[in-house]
C-alpha cells in the first residue's frame, strides 16, 4: 500500500483552531495504527492557501508525486 498525507489551513481562524500539526498527529495516528509505511516525502502540506485555489505548492507536488507513479 503506498500512502501520502496532504495537511492544509488557510485563515487565521482555522490556524487557531486546528493547526497542520494536529491534522498530522490524527492522520499519521491513523497509518500507524493500520500498519502502513509513510516515508518523509510523502508528507505534503500547504499552510495559508485557499481550498478554492487548485494551484498550491503542497498540492501540486502530491499530484506530480501521484503523476510519477
């Protein structure tokens, strides 16, 4: 099973509230919790974009990463 993590907030509100670092604490929980292997570079984040914006630096090296494979 080949597994990636995309983490994202984009307002200041949702820094507060939910920060990247607890979305990664949930889902690396998650995969640990499954068994699954989760090399460090398939961890993508983007901290300060829209959700409605598609062109993300994050993002856009899950889909070149996902395009690779």
């Amino acid at each position: 099973m080949r597994v990636a993590v995309y983490v994202r907030v984009s307002t200041q509100h949702q820094t507060q509230t939910q920060t990247i670092e607890q979305q990664l604490e949930r889902l690396l929980a998650h995969i640990q919790a499954q068994g699954w292997p989760l090399p460090k570079e398939h961890i993508f984040r983007d901290d300060g974009y829209s959700g409605s914006q598609l062109s993300r630096p994050g993002l856009d090296r899950l889909r070149d990463r996902v395009a690779q494979a």
